[in-house]
C-alpha cells in the first residue's frame, strides 16, 4: 500500500482510516446486545435490540 503524498490524499486517508476505526468500534460495541444487519456499502449499522 503506498503512502499518500499530496494534502488532499493524505486527508482523505486519514478520515477513511477513522470511518474503519469507527465502524469496528461500533460493531464491537453493539455486537454484545445483538447486530441483525450490517450495511458496509452505507457505513450504517441497522440494530435491533433483542
């Protein structure tokens, strides 16, 4: 993977690296009471509480 050289790459990088990390933070998180769907495409997490 090659690193990003201008401004522009280098932020766009960096917020896709956060989405990632927010995405798994909040699988984990919701994982314990119950994930039904998870929808990557959207970056949204559908949960229903069972």
């Amino acid at each position: 993977m090659r690193l990003p050289t201008n401004i522009f790459e280098i932020a766009d990088f960096l917020t896709f690296e956060r989405r990632i990390q927010v995405i798994i933070l909040t699988f984990l998180n919701f994982e314990n009471m119950g994930v039904v769907l998870w929808v990557p495409n959207n970056f949204k997490l559908n949960v229903k509480f069972l």
